[in-house]
C-alpha cells in the first residue's frame, strides 16, 4: 500500500463556485522513504500541493489518503495531531523562535506533543548536522546555513515518516544549500524517512527517486 495515494484531487483558491482551481483532479501515489521533487514554475501549485499531503490545505473534491487514513475527513484538531507526529516541516524562511535557544528550537515538537527524546537519537541527529556545539545559542547569534540545519533537527526530533521542505535552500548561498541539501537527503536515509521538497532547482530535483511537476494545476510524475 502506498503511504500517500491521491485519487482526483481538486482544489480551489476560494470556493468552488468562482474560485481559481489550484490542483486539477490530481491522482499520485507516493511509496514509504520514498525521495520527492516537487517542481514548476512560481504559481502553478507546488506549495498547494505540499499543503494538501500535510493536511494543512483543504481538498474541493476527491481523495487523499495517508497510511490508509482518509486525510479529508479528519477534524482540524485530528489533522493537527497528525501533522505533530507523523510530519515534520523544513521552510525556506527557517521560522526559528528567536528567544529560544538551538536546543529549544529543536525539541519544540517534542515538547507539544509530551513526547519522550531519547538521548542517543538527539545526539545522533545533532553530530550529523553538525550542530552539536550550537546548542545553547539564539538564532540571532548563528548563521543562515546553521540556522536551516537547526530546522530540520526540529524537523525530524519526532521520528516522522515525512519530512516537507518547501524550497529549504532558497534563502541559502550556492554553497551553503548544496550542503543543506545533501544533509536533508542523508537525514532521510538514514533515519528511513519519505522526504518532499518543492525546488526550482532541477539539479536538485534530479537526485529524487520520483519527480512530480507542476504546471497550472496539472500534476506530471516520472520515477527514476
């Protein structure tokens, strides 16, 4: 069974009567630990998409399933549960708590969700960033580059089985989100976890397993 299967997804910018359709009867199944490039062209509905397999963005008509769970009819406090613990999020703008410390940042999920860390796997999470020596600063005293790898620590403290990076790199120099990049691709494999990403950057995209592209609403899949 795939982990998410879409089925004649629609969805529109406003209401269904006079609004802009976003995603145009959408039908993808996306396999577990499986690596996904979103791409397309600024406004042809990669982020709505993204929105639309956490939950976070609700559908007009069709089916999205996750796990086996009907993602469309689940309350907005069930669909908040579930983003919580089976998801975790890596933004283009960071969104870092600036009074927190790295350390708070990262077991932010955690914590809301009254779930127990084990030592060993923060530890492992934090040698493989290579933030282990940033833990009692503010975000304002680190750099971008270090401040996208506290991200996706907070990203993945939960164990999730998908982690959603919406242009993680694009507030990055060339080599800082090379190196952003290729630790969020490692992250995934090693602690067996389904990675999407929405990217302009087809060299990216190129390193995905499955890549999905949008065009006016209209999704296109090719698995390598």
């Amino acid at each position: 069974m795939a982990l998410f299967k879409l089925d004649d997804v629609c969805c529109f910018l406003g209401n269904r009567n006079n609004g802009k359709m976003v995603l145009k009867n959408v039908n993808l199944s996306i396999e577990d630990e499986a690596v996904v490039a979103v791409t397309g062209p600024s406004g042809a509905g990669k982020s709505t998409l993204l929105n639309v397999l956490c939950g976070l963005e609700k559908i007009q008509s069709g089916t999205i399933l996750f796990d086996g769970i009907d993602i469309g009819v689940l309350s907005e406090n069930k669909r908040a549960d579930l983003r919580l613990k089976q998801f975790g999020f890596v933004f283009q703008a960071f969104n870092l708590i600036p009074s927190l410390s790295v350390k708070d940042n990262i077991v932010l999920p955690a914590a809301m969700c009254r779930a127990k860390i084990e030592p060993e796997y923060y530890r492992s999470v934090l040698e493989m960033l290579g933030i282990s020596d940033l833990t009692g600063k503010l975000p304002s005293q680190i750099s971008g580059g270090e401040m996208q790898r506290v991200a996706i620590a907070r990203a993945i403290i939960n164990h999730p089985k998908v982690v959603f990076a919406d242009e993680p790199t694009g507030n990055l120099d060339s080599e800082n989100g090379t190196r952003v990049f290729e630790l969020l691709l490692r992250c995934a494999k090693e602690f067996k976890q389904t990675l999407i990403f929405a990217t302009h950057d087809i060299s990216k995209a190129q390193l995905a397993n499955v890549h999905v592209e949008v065009f006016d609403g209209v999704v296109k899949v090719d698995e390598n």
